[in-house]
C-alpha cells in the first residue's frame, strides 16, 4: 500500500515500447506512485501500464519523448526533462495538469486558480 501512496523508482527505457513491470504481491515498478524515466533513447519509446486505474507523477529523463499507456489505450507524451501528473481510468491515460473549463471564466493569480461562473 505505501509503494502505491508514496513509492519511487526509476525506470531504464531503451527500447521503442517497454512494459512495466507488474508482479503479483511483491514490489513492481507499476505499482509505484513516482516514476522516473532514465536512459538514452534515441527515439520516442512507448511504456505500457496495467490497465488499471491509477494516479501517477512521471518525470522523463530519457533524452525522447515517453509516452506512457494502456496496452489499448490513448497515452499521454512526456517530453524529455519534463514532469507531468497523469492517470489512468482503467484503459486511456489522461494530463491531471491540463484541463478545459467550459462553463464561466477561468482566472489564474499566483498559484491560485479560481473559477466563476
């Protein structure tokens, strides 16, 4: 339960698609609440996630572009030296940081983020 809440590691991607890896009762790296991309790709890599719903925070410091995924699902891109809040409702993965507010205004002061409307 704590690997999940507050867990970390680091990953090595080196391939252009590369699962995480996922064991059953014993620590994983899929299970882990952080997720630190590491490596030299010279490519975008695609790295696929249990389709299971999860909250992850990734940061990607494999010199390409990851895109993290359900083995049927849309993915989210991660840049090289970017960081991004993402989850995962069961099949597609989705930006926790990037939002549409369609109804009202959006106003943004400080790191303060009000909506009227």
């Amino acid at each position: 339960l704590e690997q999940s809440i507050a867990g970390y590691t680091s990953v090595l991607v080196s391939a252009s698609s590369q699962a995480l890896t996922v064991y059953d009762g014993v620590s994983d790296e899929s299970r882990n609440a952080v997720l630190m991309f590491n490596g030299l790709l010279g490519a975008p890599c695609n790295v696929i996630a249990p389709s299971s719903e999860k909250v992850y925070i990734v940061r990607n410091r494999s010199n390409a572009t990851v895109t993290i995924k359900t083995s049927t699902g849309n993915g989210i891109a991660i840049a090289n030296a970017a960081s991004e809040v993402i989850f995962c409702d069961g099949t597609d993965f989705y930006s926790a940081t990037q939002f549409n507010y369609v109804d009202g205004d959006l106003t943004v002061t400080g790191n303060s983020v009000f909506f009227n409307e």
